[in-house]
C-alpha cells in the first residue's frame, strides 16, 4: 500500500539540505533563475550533477530548451536569494548581481560555489524531471552554506 499523502509530506522535510539557484536561460533569450534543494553529485568520473525541477515551473521549459544550467550554491547571507528564486515575482534578476557562465547563462555572485554544466540527459520523474548535467566549470569561494530544514533556513552555527 503507497504512503499517504500527509505521511510522504510529514517526512521529507526532516532531511537538512543546502540550498541553490539553478539558472538557465530561454529561446528569446530571457534568464531564469528557480531555488533548488534537490541537487545531488552523481558522478566523479565523468564529472556529473543531477537537479530535480518540477514540472509547471517556467525553468524547467528553458531547461529542455538551453540543454545548460548553472548550480549556485547560496552562502549563509543569501536567504533574500533563496526567496526571490522561490517567487513568481516578474523579473527575478532585477537587483542580482551576476557574470555571464556558459552559453551567457548567470552565475550569481557571492556564492558558495557555482557548477556550469551542460545537460545530457533528463528522465522522467512524476510531477518533477531529473536534469543529469556534465560539469565544464567549477568554482568555489569561502564562507558558509544556506541550510534548510523543517520548512526553515538555517546556518551551521545553530
Ligand atoms: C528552499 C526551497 C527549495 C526548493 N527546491 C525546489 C526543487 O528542488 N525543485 C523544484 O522544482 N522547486 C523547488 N522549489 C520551488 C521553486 O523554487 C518555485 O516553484 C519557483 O517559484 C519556480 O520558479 P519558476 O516558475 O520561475 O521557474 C524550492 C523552493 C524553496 C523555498
């Protein structure tokens, strides 16, 4: 017999993740840019990410389109980030700062660390695609990770 619903919901958020903006770009050439927890390393050896993004989201066509995206893993100081990722507001780059990463898609400034990658493959996974991405590029900064857990943002030092 499957989990209900309520049982399914009541337990994923008990698993503590880092927090990311996956950032991708569109035909007419528009940025978008979705906060993202379902990020996971896959591969060493070719050197591979995968990310989970529903299905309705506006990223997720200019993902199947751009076939690239960039992982921005947000520092301790990036939660107003994490939000406006998360938002349905219009233009969610308005007062980002950013660099132009592979194919001119944004690399956000200030992170953790930002992972360019070029998608190979995407699979189907109910309500949400899994994107698996090569990693062209990689780079890293000091400072502490965005935590969130139970529903919260969260610092390491908690
Ligand atoms: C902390 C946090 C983590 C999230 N993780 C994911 C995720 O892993 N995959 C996903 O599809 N949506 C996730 N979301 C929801 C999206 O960020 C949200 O639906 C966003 O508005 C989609 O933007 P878009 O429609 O402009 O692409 C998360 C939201 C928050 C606040």
């Amino acid at each position: 017999m499957p989990v209900t619903n309520d049982e399914f919901r009541a337990a994923l958020p008990l698993f503590p993740s880092g927090v990311t903006v996956v950032t991708t770009r569109d035909e007419e050439d528009r940025f978008h840019g979705i906060t993202v927890s379902a990020f996971c390393s896959l591969s060493l050896d070719p050197p591979r990410v995968l990310i989970c993004v529903e299905k309705t989201t506006g990223s997720h066509l200019a993902l199947e389109w751009s076939r690239a995206f960039v992982v921005n893993m947000l520092s301790a100081d990036q939660q107003e980030s994490s939000e406006r990722f998360a938002s349905q507001i219009e233009d969610k780059f308005d007062t980002v700062r950013f660099d132009a990463g592979i194919d001119g898609i944004p690399v956000l400034l200030g992170c953790l660390a930002t992972l360019e990658c070029r998608i190979t493959t995407a699979y189907d996974g109910g309500d949400h695609s899994i994107f698996v991405g090569e990693v062209e590029k990689a780079n890293v900064h000091d400072g502490d990770p965005l935590l969130y857990f139970r529903g919260d943002y969260r610092s390491i030092s908690e």
